[in-house]
C-alpha cells in the first residue's frame, strides 16, 4: 500500500495497513534549530532553498528528512506576492503586508505594531488591505502539485496561506486586549473587522487552492481557540463572531472542489467548542493537545470519531523531551486510543521545540510506524 492509498483509506474512517504519519504539515514542523541539530546528525547540509518559511520559529521544510521518517506526505506553500515585501519601518518593526510590526524577542517573533489600535468603523474603509490575488502567491503551485501526484505516491496536502484566522488577523491589527474589549463593548467594529477580515481570508484561500485543488487532500487552517485549561474565548462568543465566518470559507473551499477536506489546527482545551467547529465545515482536526484540560484522547475518540479526522497528538510538552521509553509510551497511548477504524495522522502535537533530543525525534516515526500497524 502507498501513502496515497494509506492516507485516503483514513480520511474516510477505513483502516489501512498502518497509521499515517506527517512531518511538515501545520504544526508538524521543527524548531529551526532543533532541525538544523538533526541535519548535523545525519550529516546533511541544509539548503537555502528548503528555508521557504524565512522569518518564523520553523523556516526549513526538508523532504530529505520526510524520506528518512517515512513521512506520507508531501505540502504545498503559498508563494510571497508580488507587489508587497517586508520592510523594516523607523522604530524596528518588521511589517508584512496587513500592515503589522514584529520584532523577534527572545526565540520567538512577537507582535509590536498593531496598525488599527485607534481605527474608527469609517477606518476600515479606507485601510490598505492586502491585495489577495497576486500571482507570486500561486506562481508554480500547479506545477508543483502535478508533478507530486503524477510522479510520486505520496498524498499531497496545501499548508496554511496566512498565519491564523479571523480571531488572530482581527488581534494582529487590533491589538489582543483591544480587540477582545471590542467583541463586548464595540460589537458593531469587530463585526465590521471581522466580515472584511474573513472576505479576505476567503478571496487569498480560493485563489491558492484553485490552480493545486485536484491534487490535494485537504487544505489547512490555523486559530488557536484554547488555551491549557480552556478556550480562549467562550462558546457563545464563538458562535455569535466567528462561527459563521468558518462556514463561509468551507463553503468556499467546497465550491472549488468538494473532495478538498478542510483542516483546522486549533492549539489548547478546544473540546467545548468541537460541535459548533464540525458543524461549520472542520473536517480534520489538529494538534489533539493531549495534556490541555478536556483533550483526553480516547474521550475524543469516542465522542467525535466517526465525524472528524485527528491529526497530531504526540505529546511535546512532556513525552518528546524525556526519555526515549516515554515517547513510546506516548505514541502507544495515542495509537491506542485513536486508530480505530482509521481517522487519524499521526505527528506531533505542535512544532517540536529546542528542547527535543534528535534521538527523540526520529524515534517518535519508528515507533509511530511500530505501533501504528493494525
């Protein structure tokens, strides 16, 4: 059987010969660091061409470590548009084309201008939007998934076009505190924000998938709803916002391709907002952060297995950076508790950090493969 075969038998709740695994799709890549460790173990050099995620904590995607894990995928990315490139503005900030600053602090890069802090309603008419379909984004794309499905039998899958969602893009150009004042006590703003916000969102995800949407097994999103012990915000303020806007962009994604499943990573304790995600459209769910409150893998399994797809759910805060017997341990555990009738990928549940030994690292796929077998 090969990965096409194994990874579509477990989209539709068949079991194949084994589990799936995936390296390099959302939230299943390496700490830049961690991934040049592991190149240095293996004696490669890493190219400057696989460094296609410049500026993140996780820059490198290197099939030649996919290979050497038995990865059974292979992602697509979106490309930078033509007509905007980062600049560095008087204070520092580095700004992308929504118009926020950053600067890295630390390991990390964080959020330091927030350029509708003190946006008016009548602002975001006038606001410089990004423009969504500019042909750097998408420039080879097609090309590059034809080649993958023609000539290789790996299942290909389309990574996330933007990093988050509506609630992040709204707190990137809002502010976080602001922004979440403004869903309680300027409604009328964030739901004007937030409708520009997911039009655009819409208009940059149709124009990436159009050109790779018959090659494709799903697309990814990306919106962290949870935190360790719970969502990040309530159920109800999910439905009254948010809810309807992740309806809109999987009607949007089937209206290209109805075959395309639609993917959404969702960090943290997101168990109480798992209903309304699969009634708006989530097909296949990640990272399954085992240790936050209520992501008991095995309750999951059992409450919503037959209508999702689990992607992720190694865990990293503990397991991938103990001992080698608690990695397997884990990915046992994780095996045990979501293989069952297929409709689960197994790989980390998030980015591996720093602190992950490289031993632990390529043990994690053995063992995956060991205990993935049905």
């Amino acid at each position: 059987m090969n990965s096409r075969e194994r990874v579509r038998m477990v989209l539709n709740h068949q079991e194949p010969d084994r589990v799936p695994v995936d390296l390099w799709g959302c939230a299943s890549r390496l700490h830049t660091e961690l991934y040049l460790d592991i190149c240095k173990h293996v004696g490669l050099e890493a190219k400057e061409e696989d460094r296609i995620r410049k500026g993140s904590t996780t820059e490198y995607v290197d099939y030649r470590i996919s290979d050497m894990v038995g990865s059974d995928f292979r992602h697509i990315h979106i490309g930078k548009p033509d007509y905007f490139s980062k600049y560095e503005d008087e204070d520092g900030n580095i700004i992308d084309e929504w118009g926020v600053g950053r600067k890295v602090i630390g390991v990390h890069p964080s959020i330091t201008k927030y350029p509708l802090e003190n946006a008016t309603i009548e602002d975001l008419e006038t606001y410089k939007w990004p423009i969504a379909r500019d042909p750097g984004r998408i420039r080879g794309l097609r090309e590059q998934a034809k080649d993958w499905y023609e000539n290789t039998d790996y299942a290909i899958t389309s990574t996330t076009a933007i990093s988050g969602l509506f609630l992040e893009v709204c707190q990137y150009l809002r502010g976080i505190e602001q922004f979440l004042m403004d869903l309680y006590i300027n409604p009328e703003f964030a739901r004007k924000l937030i409708e520009k916000v997911t039009e655009l969102i819409i208009d940059i995800n149709v124009y990436y998938l159009e050109p790779v949407a018959e090659y494709i097994e799903w697309i990814e999103f990306a919106s962290d709803y949870g935190t360790q012990q719970s969502t990040f915000i309530s159920p109800d303020i999910f439905r009254k916002f948010f809810k309807d806007s992740h309806i809109k962009l999987a009607k949007a994604v089937k209206s290209v391709n109805p075959d395309v499943k639609v993917f959404l990573h969702s960090c943290g304790a997101v168990r109480g907002l798992i209903p309304d995600l699969l009634e708006a459209g989530v097909e296949i769910l990640n990272p399954i952060q085992p240790l936050a409150t209520g992501m008991d893998s095995a309750e999951l399994k059992a409450a919503f297995g037959d209508r999702v797809i689990f992607h992720g759910a190694v865990d990293i805060q503990t397991a991938m950076n103990g001992t080698l017997d608690m990695v397997e341990e884990d990915v046992k555990k994780r095996m045990d508790a979501l293989k069952k009738d297929g409709g689960y990928i197994c790989s980390p549940a998030n980015h591996l950090q720093i602190d992950c030994p490289v031993e632990n690292f390529f043990a994690m796929y053995e063992f995956a493969k060991i205990h993935g077998k049905y």
